[in-house]
C-alpha cells in the first residue's frame, strides 16, 4: 500500500483533536497561554466598557485598559515562546484573525489611554475626558473595545475544518461572555478599592439580562452541535460526558451560570440591601470561573472532521 493512502486512510478513521489552542495542547502550558489571553483580553475590554458607560470609575476603567494592554500581551508572549518574533503576529491583517485581534488590541490600548490620560493626572495634555476629542477617544476606544471582545470568536468561527467552532454563535457567545466578565470584573474592582461609583441595582440587573442571554446562547449551541455533522455531534458528546463535563456542565453552566442566578434573585426577592455588595462580588466570581471554563470547554471539544463527515 503506498504511503498516501495510508494518510488517506488515517485521516478518514475519526474526528482529531486540535492541539495548538488551549491547556491540554502539544505544548501544554504554553498553548493554554493562548486561551489565557483570549480570556483577559475580552474581560479587560468588557470593563473599560462597563467602566465608562455604565458607571464612572477611573480606577476600574483603568485596571480593564492594564488587564488587555500587560496581561494580554505577556500571554501572547509566553504562547509564542519567541519573544524577538512577536512582531510577526502583527504581519497578516489580511488573512489572520490573530493578528486582526493583535491590531484592535493596540488600537484600544492607545484610544483607552488618551481618554483616561487626563483623568491620572496629566493634566497637560490639551483635551479632556468631557471635550469632544476626548469623547471621540471615547468613542474609539468602545468601539476597538469591541472587536477586541468579538475577534477570538471570530477566529474559532473562520476554522473551517473544526466544525463545533464554525458557526456565527461563537462571537455573539464570546461578546456576551467578555460583557458579563467585565461587569465581574468592575464589581469586584469597585468593591476591593471602596468605590462609590457602583450602583448595585444597575449592575445586578444588567448582570442578570447578560446571564440568562449567556444561558440561551449555551443552550442554542448545544442544539446547533447536535443537530450538525458527526465530528460537531461527537464534540456535544465530549462537552457533556467526558471529563470535559467537569468545565462545562460543572463549573461553566451551574457554578458560572446558575450560583449567579440564583444570587441574583435571592437578592431580587429578599432584603439583602446591606449585604448587596457582598452578593455581587461573590456572584462575580462566580461568573469569571463560568468563563474562562466555557472557553477552555470549547477550545478543547474542537475536533478536526474526517476526511468524509455527513
């Protein structure tokens, strides 16, 4: 038999797991970097949303700017393995998703940091936070803000060949996901620092419209994987009784999704007004766990289809 058509045959024996996105790749621990700054990226970006529309706290709006612009960087870094080529990431606009990502990240780092600018105390610069140039870096910063929240569902989607991540769910799904992890993140960074600005009643209600859309949104892509090719069927199987059930059903939708919305109409229904902080911050947690558990799910359920998949 010649050597092709034993590759041949290889390829068509089953669904192949992707190994270079996510912890559980050929690289371990590097290729989990990636997923780590999917994650921060879109949660940082949340909060500077969050941060400057829904309430005004400089301190948090600031945290969500050094959470993309450091902690998205040092782990795109550590998956490269190659510092002296992470310039390259930024070479293919045309073509990669990545590097789109890269380049709405620098974007908002630089809208981000001229609007918030006179706000730390450079007060030479000639514009401010409530002049029409700075609300135009406003307005700059929501918008690369965005893209940044969307883009690694995007990219997931663009993979033709994994059939559980090319579906147009996934940036709708992931936006959701950063929005909600951006509230978590400003609720927890409001109530750490003694911030005023919070008012507990706004975040809990938006928290709880984004928690039952992220609900609806999980259950939607369940059915769509069911009802989708073998390799998609095989990757619902795998999200709901394999050890990956752990992530997904344990800590991404009844820890992530399920303790937060309980909390939330705990408090709705109760007299919690003295404690209402507390219960946030607690569901907050909560809900960041619930996200990064539902990207690792996802990325990890990611199977490459056989040659022949109906």
């Amino acid at each position: 038999m010649a050597a092709n058509e034993v590759k041949v045959k290889e390829f068509k024996s089953g669904p192949r797991a992707q190994l270079e996105w996510g912890f559980g790749g050929r690289r371990r621990l590097r290729d989990g970097a990636l997923l780590i700054a999917l994650f921060v990226g879109g949660i940082g970006a949340g909060q500077f949303i969050i941060s400057t529309s829904v309430i005004e706290s400089t301190t948090s709006a600031l945290t969500g700017l050094l959470i993309v612009g450091v902690g998205k960087t040092v782990a795109h870094l550590v998956y490269l393995g190659r510092p002296e080529r992470f310039y390259r990431m930024f070479l293919r606009p045309q073509s990669s998703w990545i590097s789109r990502g890269l380049i709405f990240m620098i974007f908002f780092v630089m809208f981000a940091a001229g609007y918030l600018g006179p706000e730390l105390g450079f007060d030479w610069l000639p514009w401010t936070a409530d002049s029409t140039f700075g609300q135009l870096l406003w307005t700059g910063a929501l918008a690369a803000g965005v893209l940044v929240m969307v883009y690694d569902g995007f990219a997931m989607a663009s993979c033709k060949s994994i059939a559980s991540w090319h579906t147009a769910l996934l940036p709708v799904l992931f936006f959701v996901y950063s929005l909600a992890g951006g509230i978590a993140l400003t609720v927890l960074t409001t109530f750490a620092a003694g911030d005023e600005a919070l008012d507990d009643e706004t975040m809990l209600t938006l928290d709880a419209f984004l928690l039952m859309s992220m609900l609806a949104l999980v259950v939607i892509y369940m059915m769509n994987l069911k009802g989708s090719t073998k390799t998609a069927k095989e990757s619902l199987r795998l999200l709901t009784r394999s050890s990956l059930a752990f992530f997904f059903i344990g800590l991404a939708i009844l820890a992530g999704l399920g303790v937060p919305l309980t909390l939330a109409y705990l408090q709705h229904v109760g007299d919690y007004e003295s404690i209402a902080s507390g219960l946030l911050a607690a569901s907050a947690v909560f809900e960041l766990t619930g996200d990064i558990s539902v990207r690792h799910s996802i990325l990890r359920t990611g199977l490459h289809a056989p040659f022949v998949d109906a």
